[in-house]
C-alpha cells in the first residue's frame, strides 16, 4: 500500500507560489520547492481525499484488506472487488447476525454468490414454562444447502468451489453445531426439501 511517488501528480498548494515574493523569480528557490511539491503531493491528494479511504466501496484496492480488519470482515483476494468492498461495508452488519441462520444465509450470498437454505437448529431446546418438561432432543445437526445464483458457477463439481463453501460454513456456524454442508445444482425441489 503506497501513495508515494505518483508521476506527474500535481500539487494542490505548490509551495513556490505560497513564498514571499522576493524568491518569486529566484530559479534556486522554485526548483527546490518544485522538488518538494513532487514529495508532498500524494501526502495532499490522500489527506483531500481521506473520507474516500473509510469508505469500503470508494477505498482504494490496496487499502480495503487492511479496512476489513478494522472491522474484523471478511476478505479474501481471489474474490472479485465488488464483493470484497460489499463483505467490507457490511461487516459490522453480519456481526450482529452472527451464528444465526439470517446470518449464515447472507454472508453466503455476499461472500460467494450463492443461495443457501439452512434446516435443522443444532440441538438447542427450550421451554416457556420454568420447572416443566423438557420437549423432545431435537436434531443435532444442521443442513446447509447452497445452489447458484443466476447461473453461478458453484456446484458440485467445481471442488475448489464446494471446498470454499463449507469452509465459510465451518468458519460461520456456532461451534457447538454440527453443519453438515450439500453443494446443489440448483435451487433444491419441493421433494429435496
């Protein structure tokens, strides 16, 4: 990530301009500030547009990993841009759905693409009413199932693929679940689910 050196970049506020008028005409003088212009300029262009650096869908490439982890996003450099400044914008948003379905869901169609449908709840059981029963052991396994979205390109036999998915999986869902992960062709049948 470097700002430095950018050829030809012009400085906002030369420095010859702003010194006293008697080294106006002194060659030394606006050679040396002209110098120093060249130096400063990136410094002036990032400090104008500083605003645009926090910003994860104007953020230049090379600063937006670094952003992610202000945030604790998530970024991977093999993803296109658009998704990457997306997962980055919406980080702090995803958080706060964490470990839940809504969650899992989304951060599947915005990290790669996909839909998903989520079954199952891991195993936790609860009652409204205190000292009663306990209502039956649920499943104790949850079932994420993703498919393509508008013709993607994620499926069954594309591993790298498949491999990606339940590793965001694995990384999303509470450590106490079990998540077992199927990678569909399409959009699951009113018979597969």
């Amino acid at each position: 990530m470097s700002r430095a050196a950018v050829p030809g970049l012009p400085s906002r506020h030369p420095i010859g301009e702003q010194l006293p008028a008697l080294y106006a005409d002194d060659d030394f003088a606006q050679r040396f500030t002209a110098g120093l212009d060249t130096v400063l300029a990136p410094v002036f262009t990032t400090l104008d547009n500083l605003p645009s650096y926090f910003d994860p869908r104007l953020a230049p490439a090379d600063f937006l990993a670094w952003l992610a982890t202000w945030v604790g996003g998530a970024d991977d450099p093999r993803w296109p841009l658009a998704p990457r400044r997306e997962a980055v914008a919406r980080a702090v948003e995803l958080h706060r759905w964490s470990g839940t379905r809504r969650g899992l869901v989304e951060a599947l169609r915005l990290v790669l693409g996909v839909s998903a449908e989520i079954t199952g709840d891991g195993g936790a059981a609860w009652s409204s009413t205190a000292g009663a029963a306990l209502p039956p052991a649920p499943a104790d396994e949850v079932v994420v199932r993703v498919w393509p979205r508008h013709g993607g390109a994620v499926d069954a036999a594309h591993e790298l693929d498949a491999d990606r998915v339940r590793a965001l999986v694995r990384s999303l869902c509470p450590v106490h679940t079990v998540c077992r992960v199927e990678v569909l062709p399409g959009p699951p049948t009113s018979e597969e689910g």
